[in-house]
C-alpha cells in the first residue's frame, strides 16, 4: 500500500552513531524535517549501529538518518547498512550528514548511503532529498 | 464443528513474533489504512488479558526516564514489556519530533521490549482508539506488560483512562501546589501518584499533599491511588512503583472492577470510531450534495443557524 504524503506523514529516524557528543546539527535537521512535515524519531547521540537498525525496525520508518562528526563512518556506516541487510531492510534508505571527506563520500555511496551532506548544506536541500528517498521508499 | 477462521498473513507472524511485521501494521493503524482493519479485527479476541499502564503527567518531569528504568525492572523479573510514548503532533506542519526513544536504554539484542513512538496527528480525532489498536497488537505481538506514556494536562487530547487499566500520574516537587493537579485534571484519572526526582528538596511535602488528596477519594469506588517517591538519577522507587501499579491491577481482580472498567472504555471507543465515522460523512455530504450544499449557503448567509441545520442532518428532538 502506497502512503499518500498528505494523509500519512513520512518517518525518519535521526540518530547519531558513535561517541561523538554534539548533536546540534542532527537536531537542526530533525526540527528542518519536521517543519516540513516527517514525524522524526529522534534517537539522540552514542547510538550503536545495533540500536540505530532496531530503532528503525520497530518504529517502521521510511527513511534513516545518520549525523556523525567524529570521524569513525568508515566503520559505522556499512556497518548499519550490513545489519539492516541482514534484517532484510535495505529497502530503508540511508542518509548522511557531518564531517565526511569526499574521498569517504564516494565510498559510502558505493556502500549505499543514499546521500552524504557535509557542512554549509542547506536545509532546503536535505529536506528535498529526504522527501525524494522516503516517498519512493515508502 | 466450525473451523477456525484463516488468519491473516500479517496477523499469523505477528502472533509468531515477527517484530517488523507488528511495526508494519502499526503502521498502518496509524494510517488509518484499510490494510489493519482485517489484521486487528483477526487478532481482537486474543487480547484484552494483559495490564496496560499509562504514564502521564506534564512536560519534564521525567516520565520517559522512568519507564526506562520500570522496563529495567519488569525485565528483572521476566516480564516482556511493549511501550507506546505518544507526542503531539505539530498544528503548523503536520510533523513532530518523537524524542522519547532519547532516554531509553536498552540491549539492543532484548527480543522482550519494543518500542514504538507514536504522534498524535493534530485533530484527526480516533487517538485514543487508535492506541487502543496498537496497545493490543502489542499484546497479540506476546508482550505481558503495555506502557503507554503520554504528555497529559490537555497537551496531547488522549484520554489515558480510556486505554489504561492502570494510570500513573507522575509529578515533581514543587511544580505547583496541589490546586495544578486538580486543575490539569490529572488527580481524576490517576490511580498511582508519582513523585518523581524526589531526590530535590520538597518531595515528603509533595507526597503529603497527595496522601492527603488522595484520601478525600477520587470517585473510584473503593481504590484510594498510592503515591509513591522514585529518583531515576540516583535510581530509588522503581520496585516500589511497579508494587503500587500491581497493587491497582489485583485490586482490578478482587474488587470485580476490571470488567466494567473494559466495559467502559470499549463503550468509549466505539462511540469514537462512530463519532469519526459518522462525523466524515456528513462533512462529506455537505461537500456533495446539492440540497445540504444550499443548506450550508443559508447558514453561512446567516438565514439558518448551524443548529438547526444540524437538525436537519440528523432528525431528532431538539435538545
């Protein structure tokens, strides 16, 4: 069954993997997704990518968010796409945002992180593609 | 003999635990989607056995940090444990941040809770039957305990007693005196008090005041509601409180109260579904056809009064 956007809002779920403690950004995003209209499940910081994949399971969402500035997304993120295959969703688009060199960048998108947004994005712009990915997922 | 009716697929794994199965038609209830309606009506003799605990009170006093912590207990003493924390919903977008995931901690490998954030979505109305919906596909899902969390004082319109067996009203010291409790209209429905940081100055005064309150009796024919002191920094009270939640949920058995009260709260919930139902169609009437659109004309040229065209919508004595 389709959703129709205006009937049933999309679900993202917002989380920041990893040890780092600053989630300005990541709240900025949820508030800008939620203006437009996404209930956000907003995980908060130190997720591990076992809870980021539960947390995106039970609350059924059509689009995951991952902020992360610590530097250690070479490791956490194929690792949420890799348990989130093994749970057969990989139907469930990945995005990404923080400090994430370009060279990382591609990698992940090779990996299947939907898209990457580094600083100086605008919100216009993740909202957008957040739209994109969650109604043609959901 | 019958045969027992096929079940759905959907409601067969959820019975069978499947978890992303009971979160799809979570979903689905949520979207009011026909695609429930068959899996609900499926599943809806096998439930109505376990206690579903409400958890409200006002913003900030820490109810989402409890029910960590109470999940903590439950699971201490073997009990699964499926949670429902409804947010309101945005007026403006239609969006929402459902934080309340935020302070929960738990394994992440603990097939016994599941978590689900829920929006209130604005006005729609059917809130209450919708979680009703969701608190018992929880139940069919195998969990032995609900825990409904809710922001109460009228900031999300969710009528708690109409989906709980048992309501925890959770307070803090010094957030008003006891006038605040009686007016946000949280001392009526609360069957357990929670004083919550009680380790802050002022929690043994918080609880006289509700000791004393709750001995002038709430109505609740025979139930005096405990109040109880918990700290989840410094973690006290827990087991206390899951004693007094108990204690309502015996008193339920003894006391031959449990089967009004689900009579009360299923009459509650079809006169909501109906209310909805019914409500949609004559909006939906007023849009299409000719004679109701000349009537609303009239009521908007101020010639008819909108009472008298609810009249004729629907005939009856004029109250």
């Amino acid at each position: 069954m389709v959703r129709s956007p205006k009937e049933a809002p999309l679900r993202v779920l917002i989380a920041k993997p990893g040890l780092d403690g600053h989630d300005r950004g990541a709240k900025v995003v949820a508030r800008a997704l939620r203006d437009a209209g996404f209930e956000v499940i907003y995980a908060g910081l130190r997720q591990t990518p076992e809870e980021i994949v539960r947390a995106a399971l039970e609350e059924d969402v059509d689009l995951i968010g991952l902020s992360i500035l610590s530097g250690a997304h070479m490791a956490l993120f194929p690792r949420v796409l890799q348990l989130l295959k093994r749970e057969k969703a990989a139907d469930i688009p990945v995005f990404a945002g923080g400090i994430i060199p370009d060279e990382d960048a591609r990698r992940l998108k090779k990996a299947g992180i939907r898209a990457i947004f580094g600083p100086g994005t605008s919100l216009q712009e993740i909202v957008t593609t957040a739209q994109r990915l969650a109604r043609h997922a959901a | 003999m019958t045969r027992a009716p096929r079940l759905p697929p959907a409601a067969r794994a959820i019975l069978g635990g499947d978890r992303r199965a009971l979160a799809r038609v979570i979903s689905q209830v949520e979207d009011r989607d026909p695609a429930a309606v068959a899996v609900s009506r499926a599943l809806y003799p096998r439930t109505g056995k376990v206690p579903v605990i409400g958890i409200t009170g006002p913003l900030g006093v820490g109810k989402s940090s409890l029910i960590n912590l109470l999940v903590g207990r439950l699971r201490e003493l073997d009990l699964t444990v499926g949670i429902v924390a409804v947010d309101p919903t945005s007026p403006y977008s239609g969006g929402s941040v459902l934080g309340d995931r935020i302070r929960f901690e738990r394994r992440s490998d603990d097939a016994g809770v599941f978590f689900r954030s829920m929006a209130s979505r604005g006005e729609v109305g059917g809130l209450a039957a919708a979680t009703r919906e969701v608190c018992r596909l929880l139940e069919a899902g195998g969990f032995n305990v609900i825990l409904l969390e809710t922001v109460g004082s009228g900031q999300v319109d969710l009528a708690v007693r109409d989906v709980a067996t048992t309501s925890v009203v959770v307070l803090v010291p010094h957030l008003g005196d006891e006038v605040q409790t009686l007016k946000a209209g949280l001392f009526e429905i609360a069957d357990v008090f929670c004083v919550n940081k009680s380790d802050l100055p002022g929690a043994d005064h918080a609880r006289r005041d509700l000791v004393e309150l709750a001995g002038l009796g709430s109505g609740r024919a025979g139930w005096t509601p405990r109040v109880v002191l918990t700290s989840t920094t410094q973690p006290s009270g827990i087991a206390e409180l899951w004693e007094a939640i108990e204690a309502h949920e015996r008193f339920l058995d003894s006391s031959g109260g449990r089967s009004a009260e689900e009579r009360r709260r299923l009459t509650a919930e079809i006169v909501e579904l109906a209310r909805e139902r019914v409500g949609r169609q004559f909006a939906e009437r007023l849009e299409r056809e000719p004679e109701l659109r000349r009537l609303l004309e009239e009521v908007v040229a101020r010639r008819v009064d909108p009472r008298t065209a609810a009249d004729r919508l629907v005939p009856g004595p004029a109250r």
